[in-house]
C-alpha cells in the first residue's frame, strides 16, 4: 500500500487547482450576483478549459477524452470542489458513462461531439412523482414503426438550458425501463421553467415535458430494458466524483478560509484561534475531511481494480457529504456574523454544499443500501481480512 501520489500527479492537481484560482474563481461573484455565467465567459472558459487538455478526462482516449484513471479523475475532482458547478460544468465538460455505450452512427451523433464539447447532455431520471423511487417513473416511451414515441415528464434536470440533448429513462415495459437520447428541438419536446434553487447559483435545473415525442430507432441507448442498470452504473461513478470527492475539495478549501479567520480575528486580546472550542472545531473538521478523503481514494482505487464498490460509495457518499455539512457550518460559527453575512463567501458555500445530502442519492436511501448489504453480506464491504 503506498499513500503517496506521483510527480505526475501532483502536476496534474497543481494545474487545476491554478486553472480553478486565476480563470474560474474570479467569475464566482458574477455568477452570484446575476444568477448565470454570461454566454461570453461561459464560452471563454469552456475554450480555455480544453485548451488545458482535461475536458471529457472521464471518457477513453479511444473516444477522444482524456482516458483518466478513477482514481486520477477523483483527484482532478476534488480541485473541482474549490469552485462552484457551473464554472466546472463550462470548463471540464461533463460527459456521462453511459454515452460510452452509443454503436454505430450513434457514436457520431451523441457521444463524439460530447466529448468534444460541441454538444452537451444532460441526465434526466428524477420526475415530480419519483425521486428516490426511480424505478417508480411514469414516463414511457411506446414502440413504433419508425422507432418510440416518448411521453412524460422530468424536472430538477442540471444544467438542462445549455443542454442540446437528454439522457431520458422512459418505461418501455411495466417493467422495463430504458434510455433514451432526446434532442431539443423534437415536436412535443417542451423546456418548462427554470426551478430556482437555495444554492448552486448560475446552474439551471428545469423541468422536461414530452408529449408523443418521435424517436428514431437510434435514440434508444444499450439494450431496450437495460436503462436502470446503465444509469445507475454510471451514477455510481458520479457520486463518488462530483459528490465524494468535490465534497472533501469544497471542504478542504472552506478549512483554509477557517484556518486564516481564526489566526486573524481578535476578540478579547487574542486570535480566536486561541480559545479551545474553536480549536475543537477546527480539529474536529479535519479530522472527518481527512477520513472522508482516504474513503474516497480507497473506493476509486477498488473502481481502478474492476470491483464495482457499490457499497462503498454509498459509503463515501454519506460520509463526505454530512463531512461538508458539518464543516461548513463550524465556518459559519467561526466566522460569525462576518459567516452569515453575504459580504463573504462562507454563506454561499453553506446553501451550495447543503445539496450533497440529497442528490445522488439521498443519505437515508445510501444508509438503506449499506445496511441491506450489510445483513446480507457480513463485513465484506468495510473489513478488508474478511
Ligand atoms: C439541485 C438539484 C439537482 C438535481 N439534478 C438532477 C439531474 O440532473 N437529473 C436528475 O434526474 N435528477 C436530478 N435531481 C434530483 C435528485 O436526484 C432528487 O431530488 C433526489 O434523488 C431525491 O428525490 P426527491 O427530491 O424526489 O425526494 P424524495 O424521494 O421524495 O425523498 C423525500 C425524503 O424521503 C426520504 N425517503 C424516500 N424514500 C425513502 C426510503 N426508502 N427510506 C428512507 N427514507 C426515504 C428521502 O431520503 C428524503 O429525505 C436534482 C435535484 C436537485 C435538488
């Protein structure tokens, strides 16, 4: 077991967290203030991000990204965490696994120019009826001789105004349920409004509607009946990146900020840093930030090693999510008022990181997935000499 990182790598977390410091984080008080990244900064940073050679760094240099490692993107993401979703989203891409299973002139279609970075996608499970349930949709796509006709609705979907297609999971049976790539644009496709939202200022989460939508037979993505187990596959992959590892990022970075305040801030003749329940705070926060990060680091590596570390992601992202919960509300308290106050970025982080709880997976349904594994399997997931 060695705990240490390459040269290689630590150039690689040394250029993005560069990248993220002199082109990205400079934008954050735009995006807060007016609610989105202008068209011309998102444009110039999404050129600026390719230029740096780490757009689409999740997908196989054989599709033409960057052909990471797990464990070298979980790296990269967790530099994400420094800045907010939008900023990465237009810098690094977000291209989704399950484009990897695009065949034939599907590839040309969807998944080439995604990565890219001349279309974007986004994934669209989560509907006004089924949340945590989502086997539970209501969305269904019907055969037909041409291909499917798609009809439902979804909402809460990421970053769904920039996107030019979707990632739907439709019923295609009373139970089936498979993927669809659903361009804007299609008769009977509809944007619905923007959702706003307690944080993530600047990322549009819409709803979809989809009345009789025409598929051609290619926009069904895998085999028909295969569309749980590809999306949920791939939001095994995601939960460990852009929550695990952006969590311990966007905690990290809180600390630094905390660090300085309590060296900084007088009261009573003397640094706050100086009285113990401070100290406690601080302490405590990295004590969990450094549990959670050596979780996210194990999980990716057993990814690296073919294991499918469902268990253990759910692990990771319980753990890294509450981790930056808590952290971020000691930065509140540290900070006090100065925490509260909009004159700072500390509230910001505190209505941003309070999504981690829920998305992905809510904590209660990851709780559920462990405890299930574990009355079934024993300690297999968490005792390495079992
Ligand atoms: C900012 C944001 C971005 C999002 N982006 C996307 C996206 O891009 N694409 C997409 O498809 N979806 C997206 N979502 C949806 C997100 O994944 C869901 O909100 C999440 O899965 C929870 O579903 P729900 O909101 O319907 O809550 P519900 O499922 O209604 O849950 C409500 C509460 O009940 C609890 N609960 C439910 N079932 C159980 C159970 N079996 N045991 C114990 N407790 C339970 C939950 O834990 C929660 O506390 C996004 C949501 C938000 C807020």
């Amino acid at each position: 077991m060695n705990f240490s990182l390459s040269s290689d790598q630590h150039l690689m977390v040394e250029t993005i967290r560069r990248f993220i410091t002199e082109e990205l984080k400079p934008l954050e008080e735009l995006v807060e203030a007016s609610g989105s990244l202008p068209d011309a900064q998102a444009h110039a940073i999404h050129a600026k991000g390719k230029a740096l050679g780490f757009y689409a760094f999740n997908i196989p240099e054989a599709h033409g990204g960057g052909g990471l490692s797990h464990f070298d993107r979980i790296l990269c993401e967790e530099q994400f965490g420094r800045t907010t979703d939008i900023l990465i989203r237009r810098a690094f891409g977000n291209v989704y696994e399950p484009l990897l299973h695009c065949q034939g002139r599907q590839i040309e279609r969807w998944l080439a120019p995604t990565v890219a970075g001349t279309r974007t996608c986004s994934i669209a499970i989560t509907e006004p009826g089924a949340g945590s349930d989502a086997g539970g949709i209501s969305t269904r796509a019907v055969k037909t001789s041409a291909g499917w006709r798609l009809s439902g609705a979804k909402h809460f979907i990421s970053d769904g105004l920039w996107s030019d297609f979707f990632l739907v999971s439709a019923k295609t049976d009373e139970n089936e349920i498979s993927l669809f790539m659903v361009d804007k644009g299609l008769p009977g496709f509809t944007v619905g409004k923007d959702q706003p939202m307690m944080g993530l200022r600047g990322t549009p989460h819409i709803e979809l509607f989809f009345d009789e939508v025409p598929l051609e037979e290619d926009a069904l993505l895998g085999a028909r009946g295969q569309g749980f187990k590809l999306a949920m596959g791939a939001l095994n992959v995601v939960r460990l990146a852009q929550v695990g590892a952006r969590a311990v990022g966007k905690a990290t970075h809180i600390c630094e900020s905390m660090f300085d305040w309590a060296r900084e801030r007088h009261q009573f003749g003397k640094s706050i840093g100086d009285f113990q329940m401070i100290q406690q705070m601080l302490a405590d926060s990295v004590i969990e930030i450094n549990a959670a990060r050596w979780m996210v680091y194990r999980a990716a590596c057993l990814l690296d090693e073919g294991h499918d570390a469902r268990v253990e992601i759910s692990m990771v992202k319980v753990h890294a999510a509450e981790t930056l919960g808590r952290v971020v509300d000691r930065a509140v308290q540290i900070f006090g008022g100065m925490g509260y106050c909009k004159d700072l970025p500390i509230e910001r982080y505190y209505r941003d990181a309070r999504i981690y709880r829920i998305y992905d997976g809510t904590s209660e349904i990851h709780r559920s997935v462990i405890a299930k594994a574990v009355l079934k399997n024993g300690a297999i997931n968490f005792d390495p000499f079992h």
